[in-house]
C-alpha cells in the first residue's frame, strides 16, 4: 500500500512546470503563495481520494453490513509534518485496516487541511458514511481546533497531543524523557555545552521537548539553558540558511546540538557540511525522530525516536471500548522512546578530544 507523487505528474495536470512544482515540495522559495497552495491543494485531494477508494474497496471485501465508520484523521494546521517531501503512506495503516474489518467496521484514513479544506463538509460526508469514532492526530491543533470535535457526537481519542483536562483521552510519545535520553546521552559521552535547536513553531510535542530539555539540563548540572534554545525555522531552507547565519556570528562554538526534529536535522547537519564542519569531530549530534533516507557523506545520525505503530493500535483499541461503552475513565498513556545509535557523536570519555 503505497501513494507517492511525481513532480512531472502533478507538473502536468496543474499546468505548471516541473521546476516549480519541485520547489514546492522540497520547500524552496521562489514560488507565490497561490501556486504552492494549488500545488498542496491537489496533492490533499489525491490522497484523499486515495484513501476514499481504499475505504470504499473495504464495503466491497466485507458484503455485509458493518457497524461502521472508524476515522484516522490527520490534522494539518500549519503543515509541518506532510507538506514534507518523501511523504508515503505507512504500512501500519493495513494492518489497522484489518484489525477493524475483523471487528466489523470499516477503516479511512483522511488528511485534513484547515488551510485548504471545509470541515463542515467533510463531516457530512463522514456522517453519511456512519462515522462511529474519530482517532484525531492533533500534533498541530490547539484547544480551539479540539472544540469542534468534541461536539460532534461520537468518541473521540488524540495522539499526539494532550487534551486531557477538556476529558479527551490522549495517548502521546512521552517527549520529556526521550529529551532526557538525549542529555543524558550527550553528558555521559563527556559533553555539557549543549545547545538545542528548535523549528520556528510552537505545538505541543516541540514545547514539550524544550521544558524537559530546561529541566534535564538543570538536572544533569550543565547550568540554565534557558539561553541555548536557538530557534532555526519552520522549512528546511529556513533551517538551513539560520543554521549557516548561527555558525557564522557564534562567537562560542558548542560541542554538541539537540535536533528537535527530522527537519532541523536535515537543515542543520546540511549547513554543518557546508561550512566544513566534521561531525562527529567537530561537533556531536543528537536528533529526535527519524530523518528520510538522504545523502550526508556517510553520516548516521543518532537519534531518540518514539514507537507509532503500537501506540496507534492501542489508540484505536481504546477508541473501540469507548464506541462500545467498555471504557469510562479518561486516560492519558505515554509512550517511551528508544535511542538508535548512529556515528554522529563523539565520546570524550574515550577518545582525546581535540
């Protein structure tokens, strides 16, 4: 099960150039806000009819009448998670798919975007369809955005996000001790000049991972690091370009960066290439969440990254007892990270450092 798009494909049924639609999906500049939201318009209603036809081939396979709808909802708000390139559907999402099918609903995965979507009607439709659940990825979303779900009328669980006092259960990466592992990492390999390096956005998983980075680095006695939170911005090239401005004004330069996210990893590690910078040699890194496959040299980034497939399970597991007034009690279930090391950190308690 697989959905990718090709420049020349999208460059074709749009009317534009392949260039242009290149540069919309790596995120370059040099394109009017009106192109790059046909380009992302285009691209949302493909996957969507993409999934719709998934979901309707489902009516097909079952021939018999089904309890209902369960939706796995993708909220996009700012599009810092699919507007992304290398975007492809995961494989989890047939084994989801079958494990609903054999309690007898039917599976849809939508992604939605404020920015170019009417909620209102995609409700309707998902209404008419029998929507019994919502799995709502909330990465993006604020109390405001939740508000509208949970007047709809039928359960609803969040990932990735924490609405617990609003009696929303959420079931979440537990971000603060996956930053702890990233400190403590970084400090038992002999570094205590750390500096974090953040996207331009506040949501709830980047907020988090900054207060356990504040609170971990307090702990471990690296000092307050409060001044050592560097924002770099929300787009590769925004990273990138902040990255190479940060390196050419440092007047201290650090041993070694947190990388909050697969964007700032990537932007970062190419600006650290660029300006002649040998990682791990020159500087340690750190990254949380997995970056897509690229070509830095032969580096290996060491990373923290959380579980999705299980933890989406067990979301959607939760959201069926609710739908069938097996569960009561709201909860909120976080998930531990695991480190997967790479060759992108220097050992000082090993090796002289020079």
């Amino acid at each position: 099960m697989s959905l990718k798009f090709k420049s020349k494909d999208i460059a074709k049924a749009l009317g534009l150039s392949e260039a242009t639609v290149s540069l919309v999906l790596n995120e370059r500049p040099g394109v009017s806000d009106k192109t790059r939201k046909k380009v992302l318009a285009y691209i949302r209603e493909k996957e969507n009819a993409y999934f719709a036809g998934q979901y309707s081939q489902q009516g097909k396979e079952n021939g018999k009448k089904d309890k209902g709808l369960i939706l796995m909802l993708q909220y996009i708000k700012h599009g810092i998670i699919f507007d992304r390139p290398g975007t492809s559907v995961p494989d989890y999402f047939e084994k989801l798919r079958k494990m609903l099918k054999k309690e007898g609903y039917q599976f849809l995965f939508v992604r939605f975007d404020e920015r170019i979507h009417d909620l209102d009607e995609y409700m309707d439709e998902w209404k008419r369809q029998g929507l019994k659940g919502i799995y709502l990825m909330g990465a993006e979303m604020n109390k405001h955005d939740i508000l509208y779900f949970s007047n709809i009328g039928v359960p609803i669980v969040v990932g990735d996000n924490n609405f617990y006092d609003m009696g929303i259960d959420s079931y979440l990466i537990d971000n603060a001790e996956g930053i702890g592992r990233c400190v403590d990492y970084l400090v038992d390999c002999g570094h205590s000049d750390i500096i974090y390096l953040a996207e331009s956005i506040e949501i709830f998983n980047f907020v988090e991972r900054r207060e356990g980075f504040l609170n971990e680095m307090e702990k471990r006695g690296c000092g307050d690091a409060k001044n050592r939170i560097v924002p770099l911005g929300k787009t590769f090239e925004e990273a990138r370009e902040k990255m190479l401005e940060y390196l050419e004004r440092a007047s201290h330069r650090t041993t070694a960066y947190i990388l909050e996210s697969s964007l700032i990893s990537l932007g970062a590690m190419q600006a650290l290439l660029e300006s002649h910078i040998r990682i791990p040699r020159d500087i340690s890194l750190i990254g949380f969440d997995a970056v897509p496959p690229v070509s830095l040299s032969d580096l290996e980034l060491t990373i923290v990254k959380g579980t999705h497939t299980r933890r989406h399970t067990a979301a959607i597991k939760h959201l069926l007892r609710r739908i069938e007034d097996e569960e009561t009690e709201i909860i909120r279930v976080y998930y531990r990270t695991r480190l997967q090391e790479g060759n992108s950190i220097f050992d000082k308690t090993r090796f002289i450092y020079t």
